[in-house]
C-alpha cells in the first residue's frame, strides 16, 4: 500500500509537471490562425495543472527523500523560469504549485493523515484519461505536421519524443493499477529509452541556438553524437554495469552542461529562441535520469 502511494505520487509529481509544459510549449508553438488547437492545448495545461495541484496537496510526507532531493520535480529555477515564460508568452502559470514543491516534506517527516489507496486510484484513472486525450492531441499535431495541413513551430521529432514520454507515463500508471512495482525497472530499457530522449535534447538545443553561438552548437552536437554511442553500446547489450556508469558520467556532464545553458538563458547571455522554462524543462529530465541511474 505504503509502495503504491509514494510511486503514484512520485510519478505525478514529476511527469505531471512535464505534461503540463509540454502543453504549454504546444499552445506557445501555434500560429494564431490555429485557435483550436491553441485552446486544446490550453485545455491540457490546465487539467495537468489541476491534477497536479492536486496531487501536491495530499503529497507532504510521502515523497522519498532522494526523489525531492533529485531536482527533477522543482530546482532552484523553476520558479523564476515560470515567471519569464508567463510575461514573455502571456499564457498563465500557476505558479504556486512550485512554491509548494519547494516546501515539501519527505517520507521521515510524515505527520499527516493517511491517504486512502481509493483516492489514489481515482487521481490514476483521472491521469490514464488524460494522458489517452493527450497522446491523441499529440499524435493529430504530428499527422498534421507530417501531411503540410498544419504548421507549429515544434519540430515533427519534438511532437514524437513528448509523445513517448507521455505514453511513458501512462504505462507506469497502468503497470501500477495491475499491481507492479515499477521501482523494479528493465534496466536496459530505461537506459534505452532515456539516452535516447538525452540525445534528442541535445538536437533540439543545437538547432533552437542562434547559428552564432558556435561553441555551443558544436558541444550540443558533441552530447548528441556521444548519447547516439551509448545507444549502440545499449542496444548491442554490452557489460550493462559498466555502460549504466558511462550513461551516468555522461548525464552528470550533460546536467552541468544544461544547467549552465539555462542561467545564460535566465541571465540573457546566450541568444537563442529557447524559453526559460524549456531549459528547466530539460534540466529536470536529466536530473530524473540522474536518480534512475543511481537506484
């Protein structure tokens, strides 16, 4: 029970704010002239938004230490980066949720009520719902994208890559309601899996770069090259130790390297058509990563 809790919870925190932006990077990327879609993909941040609202009210004292420690549910520039990319776009942000997650408590410190494993199920069918409504938005943007009827300024690679993380989510949801303890990975999968989203980061940084910012184009092109090698080496099912440790020492580089990238971001030293928030967005991912790696 204890176990089914604290992974569903763990798993919204993370992957909810995920959904939410990738909603939000949807709604930002249309053309005026694409009104529904912009209120779909509205509509999409705000019920992730709800939900994961939700989810961190009842989340205090359930959360392991090393997952709120980890900074993949909020770093330390979250917030700001919320800021920036509501005045920036316009597009609203509730930005006390992150506030929340900052405050959060971990498992040892629990002094709360119990949370019923029944609300926990209904807050995981609620997820399942909307993840089936959000794969399929993401899905007809990339069919459209693919067909010339509808233009975005997202890449067709990058409705893909947030279309797997989502279905992603979704299967660990479902792995949960079976009954699975999605603690217990495929180790050779995840790494797979995230070494692959890894180098598409790095492509997609190398090209939402100003061409003028040369030495940083070619060290996103380098991370994109290394990543392709260790997918080989992955998929070829090599020593599995010694590559989980390649992965790892290539994702604390990768980590520094968008960290650093997201103060210039912040700070307004690196020219480029990258949000603030996108940079925290790809910082969080690879210190969830981070965290797999090290379990």
């Amino acid at each position: 029970m204890q176990d089914y809790v604290s992974s569903s919870l763990e798993l919204h925190l993370f992957f909810g704010r995920i959904m939410k932006e990738h909603a939000l990077f949807l709604e930002i990327g249309f053309p005026g002239i694409q009104k529904e879609f912009i209120e779909e993909a509205r509509w999409y941040k705000n019920q992730f938004e709800k939900l994961l609202n939700e989810v961190v009210n009842i989340s205090n004292g359930y959360i392991r230490p090393e997952v709120l420690s980890s900074g993949e549910i909020v770093t330390n520039y979250t917030l700001n980066t919320e800021m920036k990319t509501e005045k920036l776009t316009g597009v609203p942000i509730n930005k006390n949720i992150t506030l929340m997650e900052a405050n959060m408590l971990a498992t040892h410190n629990r002094n709360v009520e119990t949370i019923s494993e029944i609300d926990i199920k209904k807050i995981n069918s609620h997820a399942i719902k909307l993840l089936d409504g959000l794969i399929n938005f993401k899905q007809r943007i990339l069919d459209g994208m693919l067909s010339c009827t509808l233009f975005t300024l997202n890449y067709p690679l990058l409705i893909d890559h947030i279309m797997r993380e989502a279905k992603l989510y979704q299967s660990y949801l479902k792995a949960l309601e079976s009954g699975q303890d999605i603690n217990i990975k495929d180790v050779h999968q995840e790494e797979l899996f995230w070494n692959q989203i890894m180098m598409e980061h790095a492509l997609f940084i190398r090209g939402l770069l100003d061409p003028t910012e040369n030495d940083l184009i070619n060290t996103a092109n380098d991370f994109a090259n290394e990543y392709d090698m260790l997918l080989e080496d992955v998929d070829k099912a090599l020593d599995i130790n010694n590559l989980t440790e390649k992965s790892y020492q290539e994702t604390l580089k990768y980590r520094d390297f968008k960290e650093a990238g997201l103060k210039g971001i912040d700070n307004c030293e690196i020219k480029s058509i990258i949000v603030p928030l996108l940079a925290d967005h790809v910082l969080r991912e690879a210190n969830h990563y981070l965290r797999i790696l090290k379990d």
